[in-house]
C-alpha cells in the first residue's frame, strides 16, 4: 500500500511535470518512450525470443507517437507503410520459422501499433482546436487531457477503496479476483463527481468552449470510466492466459508500465471517439 501510494503522487507529479511540454519536442518523446517501453514488456510476455522482432517492434513504438506529432509534415502515406511492416513481419517469421508462431508475429504487431497509437492520443486531445476550430479553442485541450487522464487513474484510485471498504461481490473473480461491483460503481460515481468539478473548474477559470457541456461530460465520464474498467480487465485477461501478476515491475506496488496504462490505450482513443462523433453530427 506505502509504494503505491508513494509511486502514484511520483507519477502524479511527473504527469503534471510533462504536461507543462505541451507543446515542445519533449511531449512527443515521453510518449514514445513510454509506449516503447510498454511494447517492451507485452513482447516478454509473449515469450518472442527473435531479436529482429523484438528491435523492430519498439522502434515501430518510437516512431508511432513522432508520426502524430509531425504527420502534417511529413506527409506519409500510412496505409503503404503498414502493409511493408505487416509484409516485413512475415519474411521474419518464415526465416525464424523454428522459433516463431503466427500468433507471436500478430501479437507483436497488435502490442507495437495499438499501444502507442493510443497513448498518442493525447496528441490529438491537445491539438483538438485545429482538428475542431469552430468548436474548440486552445485551453479546451488541456481539459480533455485531464478527463482523459482521470477517467483512467481516478476510476481505478476509487474503484481501488470503495472495493476495499464496500466490496462484498465480485465483478469477474477467474479473470480478477479482487475487483468487486461495489468497487467498479464507486470508480465510476468517484470519477464522475471529480470530472465535474473539473468542469466547472474549466468553465468559470478558463472559458471552456460552449461545445463542452455538462450533460457531455457527464455521459462521457461514465462511459469511459466503465470502458477504463473493461480495459483493466482486458489485460487482467492476457496476464492470466501468460500466467503472469504484473507485465513488469518498473513501478513499485503498480507493476509495469502496461499495469498502469492498459485502461488508457481503451479510455484515450474511446475519447476521441466521442469527440469526433459529436463534432461530426
């Protein structure tokens, strides 16, 4: 419980530190190593032994959050690149075919494209008064950046303390045995109370765009708050198939970096979702 708690305002910290780089080189960065380094810990777990695919999949998970930072300039066709890396993947596998397994290559390219992209997420959060400009202004992107955020870590914080004090029945007990009902409900009710003050917040202190409304984030807090609870459950699933309790142990008393982050690669790309469809109508 001590380096829980002590690792999470650490990482509150950093978070609120890497915030302040919005818009420098340095926010691209952090989410790349971030992602590479969850890359890094799905690839052990599915026991792939191939150095060429290991170096191959976390430099994809480096470039990844790069793209979305300068795909305006660099103007690359994503779909020609994909098909090369997919196509790429298997001449390895069909050299390494003693070592290799058709599901370890769909793996490994599942882990190195969908968990940077969505942690790049927060990319197109920050940069939602260009996507949206008739919509959106400039400080509406730190708002989203924070209800992403909480959506994931202040769903699992309350979820976390409500099960411990309320929890008598157990959510999915082969897959997760300690999550409760009772837990999930107080995850949810917890994030939605905070997510509206945090608009309030945003609203009186630093005009949040008339798009934003209450009733919005108040049906987005609950949606995601569950998908946050989906997507811990998610991975709970691919530790129990592996026969693993942690994807690593970089942070003390969370585990990996997929420990903490695997609800933020639903929650994030979820978001922005919700935010293209309402903008679209």
């Amino acid at each position: 419980m001590k380096s829980r708690i002590i690792t999470g305002l650490v990482g509150t910290a950093a978070v609120i530190g890497w915030l302040f780089s919005m818009y420098t080189p340095v926010f691209s960065v952090v989410l790349a190593v971030v992602g590479a380094i969850g890359v890094y810990e799905m690839v052990k777990v599915f026991e792939i032994k191939n150095p060429v695919i290991k170096v191959l999949s976390i430099l994809i998970s480096l470039l990844v959050p790069l793209w979305f930072e300068y795909k305006e300039k660099l103007n690359i066709p994503v779909f020609p690149v994909i098909a090369f890396i997919v196509m790429l993947y298997l001449i390895i596998m069909v050299l390494d075919f003693k070592n290799l397994k058709f599901e370890q290559i769909t793996c490994s390219l599942f882990a190195s494209a969908f968990i940077p992209s969505a942690l790049s997420s927060v990319i197109l959060f920050r940069d939602v008064y260009k996507a949206f400009p008739e919509a959106y202004k400039k400080s509406d992107g730190i708002f989203f950046i924070l209800f992403a955020f909480f959506c994931c870590w202040l769903s699992d914080t309350f979820a976390y303390f409500a099960g411990r004090f309320f929890g008598k029945h157990k959510l999915a007990p082969v897959i997760s045995p300690k999550k409760t009902v009772e837990g999930a409900i107080g995850g949810v009710i917890g994030t939605l109370i905070i997510n509206i003050i945090l608009f309030f917040i945003f609203r009186y202190r630093f005009a949040l765009s008339e798009a934003v409304s209450l009733p919005l984030v108040m049906i987005s807090s609950v949606c995601l708050s569950v998908i946050s609870i989906f997507g811990d459950l998610a991975a709970s699933t691919i530790k129990r198939h592996h026969g693993i309790k942690d994807f690593g142990n970089l942070l003390p008393g969370h585990g990996g970096v997929m420990d903490r982050f695997d609800s933020s690669c639903f929650v994030f790309p979820a978001l922005y979702a919700i935010i293209s469809a309402v903008n679209a109508f």
